[in-house]
C-alpha cells in the first residue's frame, strides 16, 4: 500500500479522509452503512449508467459478510484491494516508469489486448481520464477514474467501462457505446442487438401482419375481419407470413445503421472543427436519421418482399414461395420495383427521430423532476419514457407508413394502379378521408410496450450470456 501512496503523493491521514468523504457521499441519510438504494443512486450521481448494474456488483464485492449492506470497514477494504489493483495496472501501462501514462502508451496496451481504436477515439479516451488536461493520465486521475469499477481491471474491462461512460443516443436506435464498432466485441453487440430484435419481431408478427393487412384496404377496414380472413388462410401460422424475411433484415439494418452512424458522427466532428465526444443533439438526429435511411435503402427489397409476402393471395392455400414471389417481381415489374414507395418510407425517417428524442429527453426530464426528485432515472423509467416517445413518433409519420405499405404492395402499374406517393395520398384523402391514413393504426400501437420491452430484456439477457456486463 506504500506503493500505492507514493504514487498518489498523499499522505496516509489525506487518503483516509478521501475514502471518507466517499463513503460519506454515497451515505447521504448517514447511516453508516451503504445498501443498494444508496450505491445506485450516489453512482448514478456521478452519472455513470445505471443500465449495467453496477450498483449491484459493486456491493456484492463490498459485502464481506453478506448482510446486504456495506459498512465503513468494508468499504475500505474494498478500496485498498481496488486501488493496489489499480496501481499495478498503472504500472504496466507505463513502461516508461515516469509515473504517467502517456497516450501512447495507453495505444500500445490498448492494440495488445487486441483493441484497434483511431487517433481521435483515443483522444477522448485521455481526455475523459485527464482532468486537469495537460494530455498525460496520472495515478490519480486514472484512480479516481476507475475506483468504483467493481469487475477485474484488465485493459479490455477498463476500455468497456469507458465506453459505457460516454454513451450516445442515436434517436429511435437504442442507446449505444461510442466506439463500439471498433471493439474487439463489435460482434458480439450485433449479435445481441440481432437476437434481440428478432425475438421482438417474432413476439409481435400477429400484430404486424394484421396492421399491414388493414394498411391496405382501401374500403372500410375493421379489426375483426381482417383477423378472421388472416386465419381462414393460414390459420395461426397465418399470422407470421413475412416474419421469416423481417427477421433476416434486422442483422444488416443494425449492422449498416450501426457503422454509418459512426462514420457520419466522424464527419460531423470534422465538420465543426472539433473534437468532443458529445456531437451535440442535431449532430445525433443528422447523423442517426442520415444513417437510418441508409440502412433503410440498403434493405428496402427485403422490405417490399415482406409485405407482398403478408397482402398476396393464396393459391392453393398456400402463400407463394419467398424465390418465386422475388423472381416474379423482377421479371414482370423489373428491379424499380424493388424500391416502391422508399421515397416516403425516407420521408418519415428524420421526423420520427425528431420527435422521438425529443420527447424522450422532454419525458425524461419530467419524470426526474416530478416522479424521482432530481434523481437519475432507472432503466425501466428510461424504458418507459422511450416507449412512449417512440409511439408518439410512430403516430405522427404513420400517414407515410400507410403510402409506403400501399405502393410496396401493388404488383402491377395497371390503369388503376397507384402512378407515385402524391397519387396514393389524394386518392386516399378523396375516398377514404383523414382517417384512410391512420388504417391499423392500434395493432400498430400494440407492438410498441411488448416491441421495446422485449427488445430491452432480450438484449441485456444476451448481453450476460455473450459476457459483454
């Protein structure tokens, strides 16, 4: 431990009065013990993301004698294990032996534990450590950095933790870690972001296939109905047609809405002449709706697919085959047809994404005000505020879903055919009124609470499995 003050240049008593006041600070109703209600909140005080539990770890290793709660003792303990864990990594990063690491060397450890990252990741990573910004990390920075970390300090467990520190929300996508895509487990997160997804999908295909069937009657569209014929032609996997290729799609939209966010947050930084981490929020909604429609027209066939899929007739009672209703679209209606009605499925993407931060960050304020008094909101009242937001921006673009869906499923530029989005939209206005343009709407909004919710436990349920906590 002398080590440990040599290095920090504080004295034995200057050290006790540090872990003190630490203690005290998450001891904020001075009991003299810390339980978990104390460690969340005072963590999330320090804003360090509640989503990874590290409440919940960090008092499991506290908890020496399992009662549920940490008193000074143990707490101390705590930080004298964590502080000389933390001083021989220290060490090892610095092969200079100056008693500071340098960028790079940060770089140097950071490629051995098979971490690529560019010149301006790694200057917010020292950035982030460097409080005093003098472009070297010190002991203490680097200590008081990573002291309630409470997993195994190993590069790659220091580089996570960083990351989850400086989260970025890309709008309607879920809150992610900046740079990510060039972390030795990239995959691994598109792995459980894909299964995730999927399994929403999967959970939530009746919903889908009865909103799409409703989208598309141009007379009076009413629920029961169209649930009725659904199941006179397919019965109950009647309801999953189209949800095999809607699955197919969520790994390469992720994946392609994942990098071409990077790639454009990269340009917007460069663009402004700065180097922050936090692109400000036009720079997320630019950059997560630009990168949405990329991903949205990179996959857009697969789209059209689907919904020809969920609106064909059947023959024979059976719905045609995904290679025969593919090859028949490029064949009588060529490769255009791929792309109907992408130019108002585009429409709607920058909109959506508006609306949906900015009511997120509008309810999630509110809810810490009124509902949590000043405090950090969980992951459940950040679940709810996004299920929310993410309704009432699904609400506001759905007259562009319905002109989408609608182009996406004629098969045929007949006389009576649909000739563009303006024809779908007078047509829809003169014969079906303002309410034509809201068809399946509640089914629609069914999917959302059990969407979102699935999403969010299926992700962090793989998240444990994958060993990405």
């Amino acid at each position: 431990m002398d080590h440990v003050l040599l290095a920090s240049r504080e004295t034995k008593e200057e050290r006790e009065m540090r872990l003190r006041s630490l203690f005290n600070f998450f001891d904020s109703q001075n009991t003299g013990y810390l339980d978990y209600a104390q460690i969340e909140a005072g963590l999330m005080a320090l804003q360090i993301p509640a989503e990874y539990k590290y409440a919940k770890d960090l008092l499991r290793v506290c908890d020496m004698n399992r009662d549920g709660r940490v008193d000074y003792q143990e707490f101390r303990r705590y930080m004298d294990d964590k502080e000389l864990e933390l001083y021989r990594i220290f060490q090892a990063i610095d092969v200079e032996h100056n008693g500071c690491i340098l960028p790079e060397e940060l770089l140097d450890a950071l490629l051995k534990a098979g971490i690529e990252i560019d010149d301006e990741e790694l200057a917010r990573f020292v950035e982030h450590v460097d409080k005093d910004n003098n472009g070297i990390i010190t002991f203490e920075e680097w200590r008081d950095f990573l002291l309630l970390y409470p997993h195994e300090a190993t590069i790659e467990n220091i580089y996570q933790y960083w990351e989850r520190v400086c989260l970025v929300d890309i709008g309607e996508q879920a809150v992610i870690p900046e740079g990510i895509s060039k972390h030795v487990h990239a995959s691994k997160y598109l792995i459980a972001g894909g299964v995730a997804g999927a399994t929403s999908r999967t959970a939530t295909a009746p919903l889908d296939r009865i909103k799409v069937k409703l989208q598309v009657q141009t007379t009076r569209a009413h629920l029961m109905p169209a649930i009725k014929d659904i199941w006179r032609e397919g019965r109950f996997l009647g309801f999953f047609r189209g949800n095999g290729i809607n699955v197919l799609k969520v790994a390469p939209e992720s994946a392609i809405k994942f990098y071409a966010y990077e790639m454009l947050k990269t340009f917007v930084v460069n663009a402004r002449g700065e180097n922050k981490s936090d692109i400000g929020t036009a720079g997320r909604l630019f950059s997560g709706g630009l990168a949405g429609a990329v991903a949205q027209t990179a996959i857009y066939p697969m789209d059209l697919v689907k919904t020809r899929l969920q609106t064909c007739a059947c023959e024979n009672g059976k719905p045609p085959k995904l290679g025969a209703l593919s090859r028949d679209i490029w064949v009588h209606e060529g490769p255009r047809a791929f792309y109907r009605g992408l130019f108002p499925s585009l429409l709607g993407i920058i909109p959506y994404a508006g609306i949906d931060l900015a009511a997120y960050e509008t309810l999630k304020d509110l809810s810490r005000i009124h509902l949590l008094h000043d405090s950090e909101p969980g992951p459940l009242v950040q679940l709810g505020c996004g299920t929310i937001s993410g309704a009432l921006g699904a609400t506001c673009v759905y007259p562009l879903q319905v002109i989408r869906t609608r182009m996406q499923a004629q098969y045929t530029k007949t006389t009576e055919g649909y000739k563009g989005m303006s024809d779908v939209f007078w047509r829809t206005l003169k014969h079906e009124g303002i309410s034509g343009f809201y068809k399946g709407i509640f089914p629609n909004m069914l999917k959302v609470v059990p969407s979102a919710s699935i999403t969010y436990l299926v992700y962090e349920s793989m998240k444990k499995n994958l060993d990405l906590e």
